[in-house]
C-alpha cells in the first residue's frame, strides 16, 4: 500500500516537472514582442518654419524647418538642407490631380472630378478610389527616398468642397488616417493641412498642424487641441492688412504668440517675395 503510494506521489512530482519545464522553455523560446518607439520627426510648439513652394528656393533664412514642393525639390537640395541641421517637410496634393506632374497618368480617369476654383489645370479626386491611393503611397515613398522628415498633404478637405463626387465627412477621415498612417510607416511626421472641423478626430494622428487664415476668419481657436497635445501650429496669412498697416500687425502677432502658433506672413504665391515672422 506504501508502495503504491510512493509510485503516485513520483508519477504526480514528474508531471508536474514536466508542465513548469514546458512553461519555463516556452518563456526562453518566444520572443516577447518589442514596441519600437516613435523614429519619425515630431515638430514642437517651438518649432520654427519658413514655407515656399514656387521660385529659386532660399537656403539662407534661420529655421528648423524647410516645407518644399516633394516634385520640383532635388535630392540635392534636400540634402543641402538637412546639412544645416534643418528639418525638411515635402508638399504634394493629395486631394486633387495636377495636369503639369509626372505621376497625373497613374489616376484613373473616373477618379478625377471637378476643377479646383482658381486653380488652372487642377481638379479635385475621387479619394475613396483605389488609383488615388495608389498614387499617393508612391509619393510617400518618393518622400521617403528624397529623404524629406515629413510631408504637408493639401486639398485634404474635398468633402467640403464641390469636387463631383459625393464625398463625406466619414470618407474624409478614412482617407485622412490612411494618410497619416502610411506616411508613419514610412518614418514621415504628416500635417493636417486646413480641414479644420476635423481636428478633434484627426489631431492624436498627425503630427502638427498646417493652416491658412485663421486669424483672417477668426477660425484659431479650432486649432488649439494641437496646442494642448504639444504639436505645433505654422498658420500663414496673406491679407494685405498685415503687410501695410503695422497696428494690424502688431494685433495678429499679439495673439497669434498668446495662442502659442507660429504665424507667418506671406504672398499667398509662396515664392518668397517676402516673410514676416511673428
């Protein structure tokens, strides 16, 4: 009887050596899963910028970042850039087609829509349609291989616009979040270009924020979750009060700093014909 129950008690002691083994090899043998931390750019409140996207590009001014056009920009001008410890974010649109790029062959023709108004050879996209996203993916790498930090997608706003298409908000922030996320996976920050009655649901997913004339329709304060996330602000403004009248000035830049923004003055060209900063 002792016996037998010694035989038990050692079949017992074995399995249970058998089980906390297996345990103990399966935690050696499986990888434990690594988060990698955040290895693309990531602007701050503080950051500097200077914007120009037409004309003999000006290396000279004193800022941390450069936003060029990602086409019209060589590798080497990038690299002349970021040579001087400069940040560079590369334009395309990414809401329209362009008669004058070398990619405008690449969108299918049921997915080009209604001309932009005031804006020759420009016409608004189909962005739910499977060319137009094939189509940006390969600029994000072109962005990539040029060797930008980060890229500015304008025309990200077409379902308030009259594009010929009958777009919503929802199909919006579906192609807004594929944006940001292909751009993130190519290391790119990204920029929420306008789309401003967005940005409650679209700031934690870019990485700053690029706007037009907030302070022209009294429209900043929509802009303020970047704010509070840490994520900066570069607004330019064009009207000619800014320019002429220095009281007008002084205004804008008065809040514009209270705000925290990074407010800029500039011909709406954007060819640097002249920048004030605030």
């Amino acid at each position: 009887m002792i016996l037998k129950l010694m035989t038990q008690i050692m079949v017992l002691l074995t399995l249970f050596m058998s089980i906390e083994y297996a345990v103990l090899a399966d935690s050696i043998t499986t990888p434990v899963p690594i988060i990698k931390k955040q290895s693309y750019y990531q602007p701050t409140v503080n950051t500097s910028w200077h914007w120009q996207l037409q004309g003999k590009i000006n290396t000279n001014i004193k800022t941390d970042v450069y936003i060029i056009d990602l086409f019209d920009s060589s590798f080497r001008l990038i690299r002349q850039l970021k040579k001087k410890n400069i940040h560079v974010i590369c334009y395309f649109s990414a809401g329209s087609y362009e008669n004058w790029r070398r990619d405008k062959y690449q969108f299918d023709k049921i997915a080009i829509g209604k001309e932009m108004d005031g804006w020759a050879g420009e016409r608004w996209t189909d962005i739910r349609h499977a060319s137009v996203r094939k189509v940006i993916k390969k600029r994000l790498d072109l962005a990539h291989k040029k060797g930008c930090d980060g890229i500015e997608p304008d025309n990200i706003d077409g379902y308030t616009n009259k594009t010929g298409f009958p777009l919503t908000a929802e199909d919006q922030l579906n192609f807004n979040r594929f944006i940001a996320q292909e751009s993130h996976q190519r290391q790119l920050a990204v920029a929420l270009k306008n789309d401003l009655n967005q940005i409650i649901e679209l700031v934690d997913v870019f990485d700053f924020a690029i706007n037009e004339q907030c302070h022209q329709f009294d429209e900043c304060h929509l802009l303020q979750p970047f704010i509070d996330q840490g994520k900066p602000v570069f607004n330019a403004e064009y009207n000619k009060k800014y320019i002429k009248n220095k009281q007008q000035r002084k205004v804008l830049c008065q809040d514009a700093n209270k705000r925290q923004f990074k407010t800029l003055i500039l011909p709406r060209a954007l060819d640097n014909r002249f920048r004030i900063s605030c």
